[in-house]
C-alpha cells in the first residue's frame, strides 16, 4: 500500500476551559485574528499571514478541565514560524510579559521559543534559518542553548 501524501498541516483545534480567556491570549498575545465564534463554546483563529480559513479551533470543555498532564501520550506542543529572528527576539518580551515564557532553544535549523497558553497547551514560536545556512544540521535534530541576543545582533 502506497502511503498518503500529506502536504502540510492546516490546523490545530485545542479543548480549552474558557473560550473567552483562550481567545484573548491567542489574538493579545501572538495576534491571531477571530474568524468565527460560537461565544462561550468555540472559537477558529487566523494566523496574521495565513491563506487557511483558520489555524487554531478553540473548544470549550469547563472550568473544572484539568490541564494537560506533562510527560503523558499525546500533543506536546504546536509549532508557529515567525518570519525574522528579530520577531523571535519581541515575541520573547510579548511572552515574558504574559508570563507564558518557559524556555528557549537553538535546533541548529532554527531558533525557538517556548511558551504555554492559560489552560496548560505548550507552543512553540520558532524563526527557521535559510535552507543554505542549516549546514551541518540539516540532518540532524539537536537542542541547545539559544543566547538570542547574540542571534538577532549577528543579524542585524
């Protein structure tokens, strides 16, 4: 049997306790745009600069939900490419300052943030590097420490 041959992901949905408070940390602090709302039930965002109708779904599920256990099967993360390393760098005080800044990164292929959103859902921001410059690492999947500061001064 020939395997599919899957293009790209198009969207996540995430079950939330508080669509409400979801939606407000998606679109105040990574500035997804609301294209349809059921209120208090669901919500799909848009990613600014994305051609999908939505990239994230937003499910309601109550405030008694328990957050997602660390370590256990399933979803560890979702991935959004920004599109500089100096984004990277503002997106690294817009999380601090929302308090949902947990670490950083450098995969060699890219430089990468970590945060996680008000019901525990850990994401990812990541600047990807031109293809030309992944170098050694374009066959391999490394984590080490990121000094962003020094990435964003090389870069400017």
């Amino acid at each position: 049997m020939e395997p599919v041959h899957v293009t790209e992901l198009n969207h996540a949905v995430l079950y939330v306790r508080d669509v409400p408070t979801a939606v407000d940390f998606y679109r105040d602090v990574l500035g997804f745009q609301v294209v349809d709302e059921m209120p208090g039930r669901a919500a799909f965002l848009r990613a600014g600069g994305s051609s999908n109708h939505h990239d994230l779904g937003l499910i309601g599920v109550g405030a008694g939900a328990p957050r997602p256990p660390h370590g256990a099967t399933g979803l560890y993360h979702l991935a959004w490419r920004v599109g500089s390393i100096h984004e990277l760098s503002r997106a690294r005080d817009v999380l601090a300052e929302a308090g949902a800044l947990r670490g950083q990164s450098d995969h060699g292929v890219s430089k990468s943030l970590y945060g996680v959103d008000p019901d525990g859902n850990e994401f990812e921001l990541m600047y990807l590097l031109p293809e030309d410059e992944w170098g050694e690492y374009a066959t391999r999947a490394v984590v080490q420490p990121l000094d962003l500061d020094t990435e964003v001064a090389q870069r400017s």
